[in-house]
C-alpha cells in the first residue's frame, strides 16, 4: 500500500517539475548584425531578425573570438541558434552568409 501511494506521489512531483521548466527552441533565422561586444572572454553580438518587422534586438553569444572576429556590423547572416522562450538571448550553433 506504501509503495503504491509512494510511486504515485513521486509521479505527480515528476510532473509538476517537468511543466514549470523554461524549453529551449532552436531557431533559424536571417539576422543584420546592430553591434558586436566582448567582455572577460564572452563574446556576443546583437542582432535583429530581419524576416519579422516587428521583432526586437537581441543578443547572440558566442564560443569562439575567432568567429566573432570575422563577424561584420552591419551585414547580414543566417544563424541558428538556440534560445529559452523567455529571453532576448541565446546561444549560436552555426552562422553563415546568405546565398
């Protein structure tokens, strides 16, 4: 009888903790570059989407200073990258010029 109301209480406690967990979403998207800033070895760059009108800067970080050496204020790249619902941040997996 303990062991069945056990199982069932830490099946509910599962459940509640996994709804209240921010998902991340991996994203494609054509971005113009607005600024590049580093700071203690982090990288980012600001970015607007420009296949939305109405969408707001946002930062992009990234792991390397190699790429974001290469990388140009005020050209445009195609990047996907991950980012939680909630934020204007997120981190780049692949950049890359348009063709």
């Amino acid at each position: 009888m303990y062991k069945k109301l056990n199982l069932i209480i830490f099946i509910i406690l599962i459940v509640i903790l996994s709804s209240c967990s921010v998902s991340k979403t991996t994203t494609d998207a054509l971005v113009s570059v607005i600024s590049k800033s580093s700071s203690n070895s982090t990288y980012w760059i600001e970015v607007k989407n420009m296949e939305s009108e109405d969408s707001e800067n946002f930062k992009l970080y990234l792991d390397d200073e190699n790429l974001w050496n290469v990388i140009e204020e005020g050209k445009n790249y195609v990047v996907t990258y991950t980012h939680k619902s909630d934020k204007n941040e997120g981190d780049i997996s692949v950049i890359r010029n348009p063709k």
